[in-house]
C-alpha cells in the first residue's frame, strides 16, 4: 500500500512496473559509497555516515522504517542482497531528501495501517534480538522500541507500559517474547489507556495481566 | 313349494283387551297401597308375583308414564315425612342414629320397589331415557332428606365434630361414621365430594394449621416430628376406616403441608433439638424419622434439599475448623483420624438413618472435598497418617481391619485436588520404609499402592512399584554381592548393605553428599566395581541421606550397639582418632549439608541417647559449638537406635523445594495435554482449551489457568501453536 500511496504522489516522475528491475541507479550506487572496504555490507560506521547523509539520527524511526523496507537482519548493518531487494521500494528516489522524504511518507502510511504496523511490529522483534539462537528480545531494547514505534500513537499506554517493564525484574532477566510483543500492539490498539475495557478473560498473555494489575495498584496508590 | 307349506296358518294370540283408563287407576291404587307397606316395613304379607303383574301390566298397556311420576310422588310424599320425623329428634346422637336408620330402610325399601317395577326399569325407563328406578329412589333421598335444610349443616357438622373429638383422643362410633361416608358416596361421587369431603378437607387444615403452629412453639423438634408421623399414621386409618378411598391423597396432602412443608424450616434449624443438632448427636431414629416425613415434600422445595443443605453445611463447618485446628495440625495423625472419625460419623447417619441416599453422599463428598483443600498440607499428612499406620502397624489389628483402614484412608485421598503431591510424599515416606526396613507387611504395602492404582491409574503407581522393584531386585543383587566375595559379604570386617535406586524412581536429593570415611569408601568401592562388572555402562551415585549404620561402641562401663544414619557414622566415626572436635571441624571432615549436619549432631548430643558432649550445653546446635566423645554414657540396651531429630513434617524449606518440584513436575503433564488436545481439534479458543485441559487433568491436580495460560505461551514459543491471524483469542495447532 505504502508503494502505491507513493506511486500516486510522484507520479510526474518515472514510473517503472513493479516486477522490472530497478531503476533507480542512484539509490543502487548509494550502497558503494557507504560500505565496507573488503565485504558487500554496510557496516555500523557506514550506517552512521549514511544517517548523516540523509540528516536523520541513527535512532530515528525514519532508520528503523528503512531496515524494516529492505529487510535487515541484524542491527547496524545491510547487506547487499538486502539493499538490493529493498530497491523496489525506493527506486523513486534519486537524492538524500527525496529517500529522506520517500522515508517520512512510508513512516505516516504505516501508522494508518494495521497490517503494515503489524509487519513493522513484528519485524522490529526479530530485528533487536541478540543472537538467531535467543528468542526473547532484552527489556532495553523492547523499550526503546515501544518509544520508537509507538510513543506517539499510544503515549498513554508506551508511558505506562514502560515504567512497567522497568520495575519489573524477572521480566528483565528473561526480556520479551514474540507473542508477548504481537499482544502488546494488540493491546494498545484494543484496549482504553485506563484498561477499564479489559477483559480477564484469560487469552491475553501473562505479561499483560501483570501488567494490568500493576497498572490498577498504581492507580490506587 | 313354499306357498304348500304355509297353508296352515296358526295365529298369534291376540288380547284385544285393551286396558282401560279406570282400570289403570285401581290397579295403580295397588300398587301405591303396596309401596306404603313396603315404606312401613311390612312387605311380608305383600304377593311379589301379583305385584309384579300389575306393574307389568300397567307398563304394557302404555301406563309406565302413570306408573313412574306416582312411584316419584309417593316416594317424595313418604320421605319428606321421614325428613321431618328425623328433623325432630333433639338429641344429636339420636338424630345420627334415625338418620341412619331411615337411611339403611330407605335402601332397603328402594330395592324392593325396585324389584316390582322391573319390567318398566327394562322397557320404560329405556325408552324414555329416564332415570332407573333405584337410582331415582336415592335421588330422593337425596333431595328430601340429605339436602333438607334442617337436616344438611346439622349432619355435616355433627359428622367434623365426631372427627374433630377422634383427633383430639376420644372413641367414637366409627361404623357410624362408615354409613354416613358410604351415604354420601351412594347418593353419588358429587354428593360425596361436594356435602361432605370438601368441608372436611376444609375443617382439616384449619385444625393442622392451628395444631402444628402451637405444637411446635411448645415442644422439640423431635417430639414434633413424632407427633406429625403420629398424625400422618392416624389420617391414613382414618380413610380405611371410614372414609373413601379417593379422600385419602388429598388428605394426607393437607396433612404434609400444614404438618411439615410449613415448618421445615424451623424444625430444621430449631435450637438444641432440630436436625442440625440431631446430625450433631447423630440421632439415627430421628433422623430417620426427619428423612421419612421430609422425604414426603416435594413442593414447592423438595424437603430433603433442606437436610442435605443443613448437613452439607454442618459438615462444612466441622470440616473447617477440623482443617484449621492448630493442635491438630500439629500431629498429622491426629489430624486424618480427626477427618476419618468425621467422615464414618456421617457415613453411618447417611447410611443408618437417610437409607444410603445417594445424594447424601455426593453431598457429603462435595463437602470434604470443599474444605479438604483448604489446608494445602492436607495431602501430607495423609501419607504421614499411612505411613504410620504402615509403619508400627497398630498391633493388634488384622490384615482385614488394617485393609480397612487404608480404604478410609483412599476415600479421603480421593477428595484431594493435588494428588500428584501426595504422590511426592508418599514416594518419600514409602522410601523410607522400605529403605529403613521399617514396614511392616509387604502384603498392606501392596494393597495401599493397588488401591492408589484403582483410583489414579496405572502411570500414577508406576514408579511406586519401580520403588518395590528395587527392593527385589537390590536383594538379589546383595546375595551375588555375598556369593563373589566367597560367601559373605564383608569388607575389611564391614558388612555392607546396599540397596540400588533407579534414578527417577526414588526421591532421590541431588548434590546430597559427603566424605565417607576411607574404611566405608573402599567398601563402596568393592561393591561398585562387583556391580559394573554385571552391568557396564551404569552409573553409581551413594545416596548418604538415606543409608544407616549399625556401629559397635566402647563406653567406659560397657560396649553397645548404635544404629545410626550414615550422616551420624561420618560424625561417630570421627571420634576414633580424636575426644573432641569442634562444628567447623566437623564441617569440614565430612561435608555433609549444614541443615542435616546440625540435625545428626542434634540427635547425637542433645536428644535421648548423648552419645557425644556438646559444649555449651544446649537443645540447638550452634557453629561456635564444640563436641566431645561420652566415655561415661550408659544405656540400659545393649542395642540402640539413635533417631534423626526431625519433625516428622518437613521444615519450611523442604516444604517449598517439594513444591517447586510439584510445580516443575506439572509443566510437561500441562503441556502434553494442551498439545494432546490441539492434535485432535487443531484449532481452539483460549477458554475452551483451559477448561478442556483442566477436565483432563484434575484426576492428578487442579491446574490454575495461569498456569496453564503459561504453558500456551511457552508452546507458542516453541512453535507447537502459533495465534489465529484473524482471532488472537484462537490458538492454531502447528504441526
């Protein structure tokens, strides 16, 4: 949806069907100039440069919405296969401003739309994880995420949630799951920022009934 | 041919005599002469023949009309002199008395009438769709007399005060009573029910109702039950006596409203004397009586609902405090004799007095089980309660008595939710037994754990009777043991024991260990290197808790004989070569963990036989603490068994590590179920699935749904189950 939004928006440009090959050279080069020395990949100094290029902070949602369009696996770094399947996406794109601003266009039409924040979601899990072998995502990271991804959407709820986590010590030791993750965002979605339209009935994960518990002792204090 | 025949025609004879109208009158006039006699009771000189012929006569020749309206008149003439004539009579008793009389010769009188006129019941009375002539006579009788108004209120109310006077003690003239009923029910079913039976069901309850609210403000509830069951009895031979049968359904339910449905509920609850005190005292012929009567009601609330209530409730309350008394919760044996002595009193109330109703029952295990659980130590002092009893084996007691004991005993352990706890316990107590030799009877081990098999299935025994195995096994073992080393089975002058444990079977405490003493280790040594010889690839791990020694001492006065753990040999033994040690050098010698080291050397210096001197002296073992060998203890026995201190319960952190094992133990037999129902139903919503896996399980334990919820989350991780797309409340099965 993202790419048709933006194929109307630019449409005075070139237009290239979906399943040609990329056009865009520009953003195809843009990979050389940014990594590594020896190997096909960027690598976290190259990542930081290329934020600089395009003006954006390496902590900026903007960068996480870009790993999550060209599929990154692992944090501070892109492949080049990546980067290569990711240039459908941006073949529209032909300097920093236009990728910063083709960016900031994904980034609003994801928010509009639940299976696209839903895929953002989820990938964001699979992004922050330390190791392929460790399933659970560290506290830390799924906080800062929380901010990233939906501090704005759900202020309430990343504000609560968060202070949650925070004080929350086992939770620290063992960091979040997938499926704890997924029910987050179903959670902020469904649920009113003072949970009284939560339901005990039972399916949502452990960690949100403590949380909602938690968040009514706090409520009381 | 036919025509030939008929020639000879004979013709019927014909009375061309035609009855004429004065004719009719006088022999009319015969008959109303003879009618008069028969009312007079003077039939005897009457011709029955002639009389019949001219009522014959009168009917054939067209009368029967003149006939049937004089029978009617001369009969009402007649019986309304009767009425009057009865009217008259002052006396009460003399007026019943007439009445009947009237009414047995009225009877009388209308079959003889009835005789004579036969012909026109046949003929007449058919054709014209009249009422026969019997019936109508009784009609009469009816409309003259019974409903005469100065005879019908006096009657009916001289008929309720003879009643009234029978319930209130006094004889009275019950065949009086049976013609008047059966009067009622002659002259018709509507006069019975409308004349009599109506009023009376009336007067009835007025008379229970005033009764039974003053009876049971005067005496117990018992003496009021006896008197209701009294009452009941007496209705019932009321209606054989003298009533009509039909009466009797509706009396006996105005007597078991007004005597029992209304006061239920008093009689029940009534202080000192109602059934919650009779339970209480289990007063079995009362409470049988109770059960007969409130067994009666069935509206508008079934009667016995409110004794199952009130026994559930007393159970309860019994139950409760019995659970929660501190004394009691003190002695573990004491405490399942306390639920044995409650269920059998109950039992025997259930089966003695309520005729074993089955609802009784269920309420009575709905109760145990309530407040069973309460007391999450419930499920170890019953095994401790087995244990005992397997243990010492009251002496005295049979194989049947103590069979029935243990079946007592599988009754209550059938009202525990968390049977896979007693499961724990009962392998720690069975292992102490057998490893002890302290059981007494193989055959009551065996029946116990048959009985738990009965109940719980094969897989919750299987390691109970992999313990027994071992045993057998470890027996044959020791006598291969004796036969390598030529016939005995010493070492170095040490005889050794052992019994082989398979791993999982037995509980067996990890990371219990210590320094066996170099004499004792070169004996395990030789045992061990027999054993790996026979079956290669196993692995041997002593088990220091759970052994025990027999030592030979040498006091100053004389030598003795100690059984000791295998803990207290270590320590004992340390005392070979030196008097007096301090704790820490007897920490460090033997390494045994600090809990069990503390309670050996408790038993050994500060409990019945001080084989050892503490010093300071003192009842609890200090780290400061310095101990020193007894050369002056005496003991009358030359053998002794020095028992380990402990409270026979477990201390609060073995009771919190027998837990968490509970708990861990439960996660895959939560998960094998959440997966074994997934497999079939491929897809399920969340509450569905945490009832489905709760049924399935609360044969060994009642699952909490967090716990469960836990599982789910921990199989989606795994990827066992991924969350519907569309519903998140739905779980997938991944295969």
């Amino acid at each position: 949806m993202a790419s048709r939004l933006l194929g109307g928006r630019l449409s005075s440009g070139k237009r290239a069907p979906c399943n040609e090959a990329p056009t865009s050279t520009w953003f195809e080069n843009l990979f050389d100039a940014y990594k590594d020395a020896d190997e096909q990949i960027i690598c976290p100094e190259g990542v930081e440069r290329l934020c600089q290029a395009l003006n954006l902070d390496p902590s900026d949602v903007l960068v996480l919405v870009f790993a999550w369009k060209l599929g990154a696996k692992r944090m501070g770094y892109f492949l080049h296969e990546e980067w290569l399947a990711g240039c459908k996406s941006f073949s529209s794109a032909h300097s920093t401003s236009e990728l910063c601003n083709l960016l900031k266009a994904i980034h609003d039409s994801t928010l509009r739309d639940p299976s696209a924040l839903r895929s953002i979601h989820s990938f964001t899990h699979k992004f922050c994880r330390e190791d392929e072998r460790v399933r659970n995502v560290e506290i830390s990271s799924a906080i800062i995420m929380l901010q990233l991804l939906h501090g704005k959407t759900f202020p309430a709820h990343v504000k609560n949630l968060v202070a949650f986590m925070e004080s929350n010590a086992p939770l620290q030791k063992r960091g979040v799951s997938h499926d704890e993750w997924m029910m987050i965002l179903q959670f902020c979605r469904e649920v009113e920022p003072d949970c009284s339209n939560y339901q005990d009935d039972g399916a949502w994960p452990v960690l949100l009934d403590d949380y909602v518990e938690w968040y009514q002792k706090q409520q009381k204090l | 041919m036919a025509n030939q025949r008929t020639r000879f025609v004979i013709q019927p004879f014909r009375q061309n005599h035609q009855m004429d109208e004065e004719y009719a009158t006088t022999t009319w006039q015969t008959l109303r002469e003879a009618i008069h006699e028969i009312h007079r009771q003077n039939a005897s000189g009457l011709s029955f023949e002639e009389l019949y012929r001219n009522a014959y006569n009168m009917v054939l020749h067209k009368y029967g009309e003149k006939l049937y309206s004089g029978l009617v008149d001369t009969i009402t003439e007649h019986l309304r002199s009767i009425a009057a004539e009865i009217a008259e009579a002052n006396d009460d008793i003399l007026f019943l008395k007439e009445l009947k009389k009237k009414w047995e010769e009225h009877k009388l009188s209308s079959i003889m009438i009835r005789d004579i006129l036969m012909y026109m019941d046949r003929t007449y009375v058919v054709q014209q769709k009249k009422t026969p002539v019997y019936d109508r006579s009784l009609q009469i009788f009816r409309d003259e007399v019974c409903r005469n108004p100065r005879i019908k209120d006096r009657l009916l109310g001289l008929l309720l005060e003879l009643i009234q006077r029978e319930r209130m003690g006094e004889m009275i003239d019950r065949s009086l009573m049976k013609t008047f009923s059966g009067m009622f029910v002659e002259l018709g079913r509507d006069v019975y029910s409308r004349d009599f039976e109506a009023p009376f069901l009336a007067a009835s309850t007025t008379f229970y109702q005033a009764e039974s609210q003053e009876y049971i403000l005067q005496n117990s509830a018992s003496d009021y039950m006896k008197h209701a069951e009294v009452r009941l009895h007496e209705e019932a031979e009321r209606v054989r006596h003298y009533l009509d049968s039909t009466t009797e359904l509706k009396i006996k339910e105005i007597a078991e409203r007004e005597l029992i449905a209304k006061h239920m509920k008093t009689l029940a609850e009534m202080e000192n004397s109602g059934i919650v005190t009779m339970i209480e005292d289990s007063k079995i012929a009362e409470l049988s009586r109770a059960y007969g009567l409130f067994k009666r009601v069935t509206q508008p609330t079934p009667g016995l609902g409110i004794i199952r209530e009130l026994m559930a409730a007393n159970v309860k309350r019994v139950g409760m405090e019995l659970v929660k008394d501190e004394e009691r919760n003190r002695d573990p044996v004491l405490y399942v004799q306390g639920l044995l002595q409650l269920r059998a009193k109950y039992e025997k109330v259930i089966t003695n007095a309520f005729l074993s109703d089955k609802q009784f029952y269920n309420s009575l295990n709905q109760a145990f089980e309530s407040f069973i659980n309460v007391n999450q130590h419930s499920p170890e002092y019953i095994s401790l309660f087995v244990d005992d009893q397997l243990r010492k084996g009251l002496k005295g007691t049979s194989e049947e008595e103590m069979d029935n004991i243990l079946e007592e005993v599988v009754m209550l352990f059938r009202y525990l939710q968390e049977k896979d706890v007693f499961e724990k316990y009962y392998k720690q107590h069975l292992a102490k037994r057998l490893l002890g030799g302290r059981s007494i009877s193989d055959d009551a081990e065996r029946s116990m754990i048959a009985k738990l098999k009965h109940e719980c299935g094969y897989q919750f025994t299987s390691k109970l009777e992999g313990m027994f195995n071992d045993m057998k096994l470890s027996a044959d073992t020791q006598e291969g043991f004796k036969q390598s080393l030529g016939g005995s089975s010493k070492v170095g002058g040490i005889e050794l024991m052992v019994h082989v444990l398979t791993t999982g079977f037995w509980p067996t405490q990890l990371g219990a260990k210590c320094s066996l003493p170099p004499e004792i280790t070169r004996c395990c040594d030789v045992f061990k290197e027999h054993y790996l010889r026979q079956h290669s690839g196993r692995r041997l791990q002593w088990q220091p808790n759970m052994g025990n020694a027999d030592l030979k001492a040498k006091f100053s006065t004389r030598k003795h004989e100690i059984n000791v753990s295998t803990y207290q040999m270590c320590i004992l033994l340390l005392f070979n070569t030196t008097d007096t040690m301090s704790y820490e050098d007897i920490v460090n010698a033997t390494s045994i963990p600090v809990a069990d080291l503390k309670r050996a050397l408790q038993s050994l210096a500060c409990a019945k036989f001080k084989v050892l001197n503490k010093e300071p002296k003192g009842r609890d073992v200090d780290d400061t603490d310095s101990f020193s060998f007894n050369a002056d203890f005496t003991c009358k026995q030359l053998r002794f068994k020095v028992a380990t201190v402990s409270a026979q319960k477990e201390t609060e952190t073995e009771k919190q590590e027998t837990r968490h094992k509970v708990d861990e133990d439960r996660k895959p037999q939560i998960e094998a179920a959440i997966v074994r129902i997934m497999k079939s139903r491929k897809e399920m919503e969340h509450n569905a699935l945490i009832s489905e896996v709760t049924t399935q399980l609360t044969a060994r334990f009642v699952p909490h749904p967090n716990f469960i919820k836990k599982r789910i989350e921990s199989l989606i991780e795994r990827e066992f189950l991924e969350r519907d797309a569309s519903n998140w409340r739905k779980y997938k099965y991944l295969a």
